[in-house]
C-alpha cells in the first residue's frame, strides 16, 4: 500500500476513533450548548434546542455521566454551567456535587426548550440557541459528524457559516478522505508498519478499563456482572466466549448508566467502539495472541467499522452494534488465524444473521444488543474457519463482499426510514 493511502486512512482513524464520555448524542448536545454559551460570554437565562429525529432518540433514555438522571434536559443544563466545548465528546468532564444542583435548579426554572427541527435530512442535527439576561443571543449549529460546527452567531455577527458545503465535510476532511474498501481494510491493517498503527492499542486501554471499573458499581441492568456469576456460569461456563460477552456488556452497562468513565468510541459512538474493541482484546488476551497480532486485529476491527459507516452514516435505523460486531468478528477471525477470505466470510455470515436489528435510542439495555452482535461475531467468526459461508443464494448476500455490506447499509440508511420515524413517535407517545 502506497504511503500517502496509508497516512490517510490514519487521518481517518484518529477522526473517528476518539474518546467520548458518556453517549454520544447527549454529549454532542451538550458540546453544542457549550459552544453557544461561549459566544454569549456568560450562562445562558434561557435556551432553545431544535434536533435531528435521530439525535432525540439516542438522547431520551440514557445516563448522563455523573449526574444520576437521564435525558436532554440535564445534558443541556450542564452544557450551559460547565461545559467546555475544548473538550469535544468530554464536554462535561468538569462535574462535580455543586454544578450537579446547579443543573437541576436550572432544569426547575423552566429555561429549556427542546424541539424537534423540521424540514431537515440530516440525521445527526443540533441548533442551540442561547438568550442572554441582558437579550443578547448566541446561535451554534453541529451537523453531520458529533463534533461538527458549521454555523455560529452571536446577535446578528456571523461567525462561521459552512452549512453550504456538505455538512459531513470540513475542508481538511475534504482533501483527506477516502473511500474504503473491504480488501483495503484488509491490507492496512495487516500490512502497515506496526509503529504506524500501534496507537490503536489505546482503544483497549480505555474500554477494558471501562470494563473493568464498571464491575465496581452497579449500571444499568448489570449484564455484564449477571454473565458472571454462578447462575450463568452453569449456562455459558467459565469460557472465552463468557469473558468476552461479560467485558463488553460491563463497559456498555457502566457507559448507558450514566459512569464518569471514558471510553474510546468508533464513529460517533461509544458503543460501537467498545463492541470494535473488547471481543477482541479478550480473545487475543486468551488465546495467547502475539502482541503485534492483537494490534493488527484492533485496527482491522475498527477500520471495518468505519468503512460500514462510510455509506450507513453517523446515525440510522440500524443498531450500530451491528456494525462494530462485523468489526469484532473480523478481529477474532484474524486472531484465529484466518486469512482475506475468511474474514469475507465472516462479514456474509454476520450481515446474514443481524440485518434489520433496529436501533430504538441510547439505552440501558444497549448491553443486551452489544452481546447479541458479539455472540454472532463469535459464532460468524468459527463458520468462516470451518470454511462455511451464507452463500449469494440466500437473502441479502453477494459473492462480492463490499456488495453484502452495501446491501446491508442500504437497507439501514434508507429502507428503514419509516421504521424509524415510527420508533420515534412510539417513544414519544408512551402513555
């Protein structure tokens, strides 16, 4: 592989895989509130939300770190009191007790409006509006990536405005990006310079840890935790694929319970990164993987993931624990020591199981999800070196595997629409 494709699928990497604190969208909101709080040069007496379909989904039932409580509405409070949009995805890392009453009190004061923005395609799409005590105003736009800025204002002075070019672009973006491929993957991750791509080991560093302080308290429903004690132990016993399920599900339970604990995400999201990281750093921990093995299959994993992503989008109907267990299982398939065609093979047996799992918002129960995609990352992994394959006759799959996975994107960035409009008005019109 020629070096300048090298240094720019590393581009990509380090634009995707970043660390986040809490779930991404209530953060983005959060980043967004922080940007035009600055402007305004001062806490806000009152602020307008207007958001993506998408972003109010993956923001109304999940843990805001720190805080105990869940929703927009604290998210956006803190943004305002503490937040600092330097920080990116970690916006709120500066909590403590005091700032926590602060929120809530600001909650009480009736001083946040949260809507739904009309008449837009962009899935991930957040405009904050912030008024002043003495009638300034401040306007901050994020769209198309989490971190995105493309429009701020403070009164009638316009300080950036990108929202005619792509909103997913900026220029630095446009004069690195590339399109992957599944053989391209592939060869980077298996044919760069070690040095070149050893940061991807971080990845592990972050999310088994968040794995394994999540076992100090107690988040969400536990599943991590309930796989490994004795009830299910005498189901799953004492094994590889037990630890795995128990690491991944353990970070996503302390992550959608709302921890003070950073993990490394994967294309906007948190845990897309853990499901691309923890399968994988089990399986090699236990299977006694070389240290350069582990780190190859780390960057295959997250690499795939971002390459399914480059035609799902940031946000979509689609669980994205769909994505990063393709990711996960090509990593273990690796591991195990399967070639290019293998690793296709895992891929056709992954989209073949798990299309058209649907993403219902952020959640709690995530962790079910996540150890449903890492069990088939498993299973899909073991077909593929066995030399079994959902072959071209059989649902959605292609011969081709970059056909399978566009097949499958098209079904989540497009035929789902209406699935998920209707997930949306069913969640917010629960009785």
């Amino acid at each position: 592989m020629e070096d300048i494709t090298r240094k720019r699928i590393i581009s990509l990497i380090h634009r995707e895989v970043v660390p986040a604190i809490g779930c991404t969208e209530p953060m983005a909101v959060a980043l967004c509130v922080a940007k035009a709080k600055e402007i305004l040069g001062d806490i806000p007496d009152s602020i307008d939300a207007y958001l993506s379909a998408n972003i109010l989904k993956n923001a109304m039932g999940v843990g805001i770190p720190g805080t105990g409580m869940i929703g927009l509405p604290i998210a956006i409070a803190l943004g305002a009191i503490i937040g600092k949009s330097d920080y990116g995805l970690e916006v709120l890392k500066d909590l403590h007790d005091d700032t926590l009453q602060q929120g809530k009190d600001f909650i009480d004061s009736h001083a946040i409006n949260i809507q739904l923005k009309e008449g837009i395609t962009e899935k991930l799409y957040i405009e904050i509006h912030c008024k002043g005590r003495d009638g300034s105003t401040s306007t901050a736009i994020i769209s198309g990536s989490h971190t995105h800025f493309v429009y701020a204002a403070k009164d009638d002075d316009v300080l950036l405005d990108a929202t005619h070019h792509h909103a997913r672009q900026t220029a630095e973006e446009d004069e690195d990006d590339i399109q992957l491929n599944m053989r391209m993957v592939y060869d980077f991750a298996t044919t760069s310079p070690l040095d070149e791509i050893r940061f991807i080991r971080e990845t592990l560093e972050y999310n088994m840890k968040a794995a394994d302080d999540a076992i100090k308290g107690n988040y969400g429903h536990n599943l991590g935790k309930t796989i490994d004690r004795p009830l299910s132990q005498g189901i799953f016993g004492k094994s590889i694929f037990s630890h795995i399920l128990a690491k991944t599900a353990s970070a996503c339970d302390a992550r959608m319970g709302g921890a003070m604990i950073p993990v490394m995400s994967n294309s906007g999201s948190g845990n897309q990164g853990i499901c691309a990281t923890n399968p994988v750093a089990v399986y090699a921990q236990e299977n006694e993987n070389t240290e350069e093995e582990l780190i190859r299959a780390l960057m295959l994993s997250h690499l795939t993931a971002i390459y399914i992503k480059q035609s799902l989008g940031k946000l979509s109907a689609l669980c994205g624990c769909v994505v990063a267990s393709i990711g996960s299982s090509c990593g273990i398939t690796y591991l195990m020591g399967g070639d290019y065609e293998r690793i296709c093979r895992s891929v056709k047996n992954m989209i073949a199981n798990l299309t058209g799992m649907i993403c219902d918002g952020a959640k709690p129960s995530c962790a079910l999800k996540i150890s449903s995609g890492v069990s088939t990352a498993i299973l899909s992994a073991l077909l593929s070196m066995e030399g079994k394959c959902v072959s071209s006759a059989e649902g959605i799959i292609d011969d081709n595997v970059d056909r399978s996975i566009h097949n499958l994107t098209s079904i989540g960035a497009d035929a789902m629409q209406s699935t998920d409009r209707m997930v949306l008005d069913i969640m917010t019109h629960k009785s």
